[in-house]
C-alpha cells in the first residue's frame, strides 16, 4: 500500500469529519498506517510527532503495550453485553474507580461512546432531576461564551463556536450564554480574579433572574479547547458552584478534553477545590485506544431518578453502554496512571519543556503565551487569512501534526512525548511563525 493509494480510497469512500472535502484539492490527506508512543508513521515509513493526541484522546503514548494487551485479553473473554439488565465486572471496576478519583462524591457512571452523546447525557439528566422534582420549567442551559461542548443538537445548544453552531441555528433550542472570565486568552488573564469576580458578578444577575427556568450550568473548566485553549481563573469556579447551589441551579462540569491530568491534575475541577453535579468524562479515559464516555452524578440526582414509576427513571440508552472492552481499556489506564505516578511526572517534564519552548516565546509575533499541565498555547500575530491550514501544512514539512485553531497555536501531546520529539513540535512551530508571523 502506498500513500497515494489510500489516500485516493479514501477521497472516494469516506466523508471526513470537521471538514470542507473540498479543500483536499489543495491540502492533502495525510495517511497514517501505524503509531507508537507519540510518533505517527505513513505507508512509507515517514513519521510525525502527534502534537495533538489526535483529536487530545490519545493520553500515554499510541500502541501503549499495557492497554494493547488489556485490550486483547478482554476481547477474548467477553466482548461486548448489553447494560440493560445484565453487568460484567470492566464496567463496575470502572464505575468504582471513577467514583474514588472525582472530586466530591459523585458516582453511577452512565456511559455512552463520545464527548457529545455523555454533554447530551448531562442535560438530560439535569432536566428530568428537575422535573422529578416537580418544575419542569426549569428546562434552560447556561454556557459560557465560546464554550464547546459537542456536534449533536443538544449539546450545539450549549455550544458557542460559530463555525459548527451558525449552520444548525434553527434547529437549536435557545439557551443562555454568560460572560468568559478573562479578557482574553493569555497567561496574564490566567491570574486575573477581578476578570473572574467580573463574571461571575453577571453570571449571579442571571440568576437571580431566570433561575425558575435554569436546569443547570455548564462550563469546561480551566480551559476552553475549541476557543483556542482560552484559559480562566479558578476562583471564577469557586464563585459559580457558589451561585449555583444558592439558586438551585446544578453544575455541569464537561472534562471530556481537560480530564486525566491534561490541566495537571486529575481533573480541572480538583484546582478550584470544587465538585460539580455532573462530571462528563471521555476522549483520554481509554487512552485514545477505544471509543467511550460516562457521566458521573451525585447521589442526589441518581435519588431523584430511583422510583417505583419507570417514567421517573433515566431510560436514555446507546446500544454499547459500558462496552467491556472499553471499559478494560480505561482500567488499564488508570492503573499506569497510579503506578507509574504520571502526573508527578508530567509536571516534571513540562518544566524541561518550558525550556525548550523559551525562544519561541520570546518570538516577535509570539502573543499571549501560556501553559496549563500539559497544553500549551500562543496566538501568532499575522496577516494570513488562511493561517490555520497553511500552519498545518507548515509542520507537516517539519515533522508534526499541529492543528491551528484559527490564529491559535497548541501543543497537547501524548504523556509519552520525550524531549527529543517536544524539540521537533517547537521547531516546526517556529517555523510556521518565521513564515507566516509578523511582530506582534
């Protein structure tokens, strides 16, 4: 198999997601036959440093061999169940495990497959807790502006990207955006609680107002992906898990990017020393190896739904809830994330990484440097209309997959990225800024 045979398949066969097709006339597609650790290789033996976990799911390192043979082991035994009336001991495991390591005491994981179908998980949830409760009026979200929380109706519903919402418009229930706690993404906004005091001071007028007809809160905490990984103060969590409880609002927090250490810690929520009502959880939770998602609620909401009326009770369902393989996966990964003590570790790493990532911030078109855990961020001060293609295509000359986020440039590689491979990212994002930069 050579690259110009699978590419050309797959122009003729697939429909590739997040994109105009159109636009592999110009870009072309880039084949990947096999990966390992944090390196992708083509069919021609070519490799790239994966600069972005593809699509920020794969967590350890791809083809890590502890989840590959977790994975093969589990497939032999049992390979799949439904969870409507039967269980297998992956899926509690799991349940179990989750429920330990989430701050707060949540708990009854509900699983579906992707970030968006555990977004539409919560705000079913969320509504159906009120409506058991007798007020069905509450049955409106609030989001953060530029908030992203998933493609499927729902969760466009609380999504604040115009390139995936403004085509879906009117299709959409309309909910209730509330200001971003920083004035703009960089490292000193970051540290800014008056932005955070700010908006949480127009988050609680919100309240006060509309909490009759508000089910629920929903941010992604310490940092918005899909904005251009726009970061905020925790004190703006503390304020709004606050606001939340005085006005009987629940708190979604979505974790689906930020979960398993990518902000440093566990989870985000962990740094404002705050729990949510709802904890959506996937992308890194099977190391990027397995499609899987879940929802973990508080023992008050899972009571809410407990009755002896099967109207009263959450009969959402996907036909792989809990798949065992899956959910073996993200046993394993937990387990090499406690014994291997990754996270202490990442957050050596990430200082050597500073280092070698200095000069590019010092960069004349380098603006609003930051870093939280490990991502990294830098806007690029430039005159180019098609910066986020042209930067992608960029580093693909110099060895990594990088993916613009308009003007946006991040890092957020697999933990098993060494320096070596975190020296190529930052060449390759030098390059685009020498190329395609002017001073900021």
């Amino acid at each position: 198999m050579s690259n110009r045979d699978i590419v050309q398949r797959s122009l003729a066969a697939v429909w590739h997601p997040c994109t105009q097709m159109k636009q592999h006339e110009r870009f072309p597609l880039v084949p990947v036959a096999r990966a390992s650790g944090a390196w992708l290789e083509d069919f021609e033996g070519r490799r790239l440093v994966d600069g972005v976990s593809s699509w920020w799911v794969n967590l350890l390192g791809h083809s890590h061999p502890q989840v590959v043979a977790a994975i093969a082991d589990q497939a032999s035994r049992l390979d799949h169940a439904m969870l409507a009336g039967f269980t297998h001991e992956p899926v509690v495991e799991l349940s179990e495990r989750l429920a330990r390591l989430a701050p707060g005491k949540l708990g009854h994981a509900f699983y579906a497959s992707d970030g968006a179908s555990a977004t539409e998980i919560a705000l079913k949830m969320a509504f159906h807790y009120w409506a058991n409760h007798g007020k069905p009026t509450k049955n409106r979200f609030v989001y953060l502006e530029g908030g992203y929380h998933g493609e499927t109706a729902g969760a466009l519903a609380v999504t604040d990207v115009p390139v995936f919402r403004d085509a879906y418009a009117p299709l959409l229930r309309r909910n209730i955006a509330t200001p971003f706690p920083a004035a703009h993404a960089g490292s000193r906004e970051f540290q800014c609680e008056n932005c955070a005091v700010e908006a949480a001071g127009t988050l609680a007028k919100l309240l006060e107002r509309e909490s009759d007809g508000i089910a629920a809160l929903i941010v992604e905490p310490m940092v918005q992906g899909a904005s251009g990984m726009r970061m905020y103060h925790p004190l703006y969590l503390r304020l709004a898990r606050e606001l939340c409880d005085r006005h009987q609002v629940l708190l979604i927090a979505d974790e689906i990017m930020t979960g398993f250490g990518r902000t440093g810690t566990m989870f985000a929520c962990e740094q404002a020393g705050i729990a949510p009502d709802f904890l959506c959880l996937s992308k890194g939770i099977t190391g990027g190896t397995l499609p899987l998602s879940c929802v973990l609620s508080t023992d008050e909401v899972y009571g809410a739904f407990y009755d002896d009326s099967v109207a009263r009770g959450f009969l959402h369902s996907h036909s792989y809830t809990g798949n065992p393989i899956a959910c073996r996966a993200a046993c394993t990964v937990l387990d090499i994330l406690e014994r291997e003590r990754v996270l202490e570790a990442n957050r050596e790493k990430a200082k050597r990484f500073d280092a070698l990532a200095a000069p590019l911030a010092a960069h004349a078109a380098v603006r609003e440097w930051r870093r939280l855990g490990m991502i990294w961020a830098f806007e690029v001060s430039t005159g180019e209309p098609d910066f986020a293609p042209r930067a992608f295509e960029i580093a693909l000359r110099h060895g990594a997959l990088l993916r613009p986020i308009g003007n946006t440039v991040y890092f957020m590689p697999p933990y098993a990225i060494d320096e070596e491979a975190f020296a190529v990212l930052v060449r390759a994002a030098t390059a685009i800024t020498d190329e395609l930069g002017s001073p900021a």
